[in-house]
C-alpha cells in the first residue's frame, strides 16, 4: 500500500498515476497543492521535513489542526472529519506493524 505521511492511500485517488505521483515521488509536490497555491503540501513539510517524521502517525499532536484544516472544498464537513479518522486509525495501525515486524 502506499501510503502518504498524513495517511491518505495514493492508489484510492482517482488522480493518481493521471496526474499524481504521490506525496513520496513528488517531495511533497502533488499536482493539487497549486491549486491551492502552495508549492508543498502544508501535512508533507511538518511531517517529513520539519519533524523528521516517517508519516504523522509518528506526531502525538495528531490529528493537529493542520490535517484538520486542509479541506478538499468539494466535500462535507463530515465526510472530512470520517476521512481523518480514516488516516489517523490508518497510520496508527501501519505504524503498530511495522514497529512489531522491526522488533522481531
């Protein structure tokens, strides 16, 4: 699966491949962060480049008010708070297996 730092899954979007490379393949550069007038996705430079951080799933501050904040606009509010429960129960379950596979 692969997995952006904040948790969404690049193959579930209908842009990717078209569009988008992904969060990982692009330095935090997807093709939507123009649009919004951003040369990098504001959730990639926290995580990857200002913590160090492999994915949020990593940050105890998560979910911050940085994911909550970055909306698609043509969404509900609800269905925006669904998806970040999504990614977080996504990173924190990626991250609990791959802390025990490295244990072992």
């Amino acid at each position: 699966m692969l997995l952006t730092p904040c948790g969404a899954v690049c193959k579930k979007c209908e842009y990717y491949n078209d569009k988008c490379a992904g969060c990982l393949e692009t330095g935090g550069s997807p093709f939507w962060s123009r649009y919004i007038e951003q040369e990098k996705c504001i959730l990639y430079d926290c995580c990857i480049n200002e913590r160090g951080y492999l994915n949020c799933g990593n940050c105890e501050e998560l979910p911050c008010t940085k994911i909550i904040e970055l909306k698609e606009p043509n969404i509900t509010q609800e269905e925006h708070i669904k998806r970040i429960k999504r990614q977080v129960r996504r990173l924190r379950t990626y991250n609990k297996k791959n802390k025990s596979r490295s244990s072992n």
